[in-house]
C-alpha cells in the first residue's frame, strides 16, 4: 500500500487549509498513493481559539475533505476539530469513497506547561479501518507515548498505525518523536506512519504548532525515510508481508504475560 506523507504548515484558516489538502492529495494521487496523511490540527493549527472553528463530521470542511478524497480515490486522514459541550474534540477524520468517521484522540496533552484538556475533552475509542484488504490503525501526537494504545491496536489487526501529530519544539523534543516513532513500531511489531506539522518559526505561543520530521518506521524500529523541518512530502510503500516476518522474528504480542496487582 502506498501512502502519502503530507508535512504542511497549517494557518488558522481552515479554507486557506482546505486549499492545502486539495493540492497536496492531486499530487499524492498522482504520484500512486492510496492514503493521504495530514498532521494533527490540519484544519486549524494550535495557539489561537478552537471552538469558533469546529464543525461536525458531516460538516463542510470534513465535507470538503471527503469530496476531494473522493475525485481522486484516495483515503485521507487529517486532523480537524468537532464540537463537544463547552470544549471541542480533537478529531482524526478519516474519509473517502467507503469511509467517513473519525478517531477523537484519547491522550490529552497535558505536559511540558500546555493543558490541552482545558479546552479539549478525550475520545476513548480505539479506531481501526480497512483499506483494499489492510487494517490501519490510527492515533494522534501525544498517544505516541503510550505503547498500550498501539498494541490494542495490533491486536484488532493493524499491522500499520498512521499518526498525526503537532509536536511541540523544546530541548530534547526532536530526539523524543525520532525514539518513541521507533519505539512504538517495536512494541505492536507494525509500522509507524507518522505526519507532523512542518516548524512553522516562532510564533510566540507556547502551543504545540510542530517541529516537522515527520518519520516512518518499518516493523522493527528501523527509519525507512523522514522528512526535515519544512514542508514537504514523502510517498513510502508499506509491505504487510515485512509485519508477518516481525512477528515470527520478534514475537512480543505473542509472549505477552498479563499481569495484576
């Protein structure tokens, strides 16, 4: 399966944003991907209000997304807000011919001085999807720390894990995202596909607006390509088959012990 890698810059228009998706998923197609990734907050990047800008599923930006990802048969993921209560979910929206839902993200982020769930309210699905036979999973940014959520996922079959993400720019935080990508492909033996925000520059908030290098990781922790800080994308060809020989090489789903207190 070829999959499509789309590190954008996004503003805090969400039609300067749509504008973005619909370019990028022409080429993507183009160059033969049948899934298009987009960071965490595609439809509007973090550090301003959210609630004035999100819509529900069946609203006209996820709408939108999903009639481009229709012209051109693709799946695409990207990052939106919905509307919940007196706060907003964070919402992977995953849409195209077959599909149209979405992964409302579970692990909020509240570290490194944000507190993303005041503003925010948690999802607590774990979602799956097929595409011409594979299981994807699907996560977003600070759900990379927690290697449970991945191997839930590998046990409802995914034997990749497309994320999106808006990582936030620190000392260490670089060397962070490259380790816990890595790291998170060796705990449900799949791979990692994940899309970051491009470094947009200082902006002068201390939201989590994106570092880029967005980097995808084979079965077994190996870096098979990873963009820079600016925008860009990369195609990557995911080989199920590569899942399977990680599984009988590096067994740990299997030789999990279960254990309680």
């Amino acid at each position: 399966m070829r999959i499509a890698v789309c590190q954008i810059s996004s503003t805090t228009s969400p039609a300067e944003n749509l504008d973005q998706v619909r370019s990028s998923v022409a080429r993507a197609a183009a160059e033969g991907a049948r899934v298009v990734l987009f960071p965490e907050a595609t439809m509007c990047r973090f550090g301003v209000p959210l609630g004035p800008v999100a819509e529900p599923l069946d609203g006209p930006w996820a709408s939108a997304v999903r009639a481009t990802a229709r012209e051109h048969g693709v799946v695409v993921i990207a990052g939106m807000f919905t509307p919940s209560g007196d706060r907003v979910t964070n919402t992977l929206l995953v849409t195209g011919e077959d599909v149209h839902t979405g992964y409302d993200k579970i692990h909020l982020f509240d570290a490194f001085g944000f507190a993303e769930s005041r503003t925010v309210a948690p999802g607590s699905e774990v979602v799956t999807i097929d595409v011409d036979g594979t299981t994807l999973g699907v996560a977003t940014c600070y759900d990379i720390r927690f290697p449970e959520l991945f191997r839930a996922l590998a046990d409802k079959g995914a034997t990749a894990v497309l994320l999106g993400a808006s990582w936030g720019a620190g000392p260490g935080k670089r060397e962070q995202w490259e380790l816990l990508v890595r790291a998170r492909a060796l705990d449900c033996t799949s791979w990692v596909v994940a899309c970051g925000q491009a470094y947009p520059g200082d902006l002068g908030s201390t939201a989590p607006t994106g570092i880029g290098y967005s980097t995808v990781a084979g079965p077994l922790g190996d870096v098979v390509t990873q963009l820079g800080a600016e925008p860009g994308t990369a195609i990557v060809d995911i080989d199920t088959e590569s899942v399977a020989e990680a599984r009988k090489v590096l067994p740990v789903l299997a030789n999990r012990v279960l254990t309680s207190s």
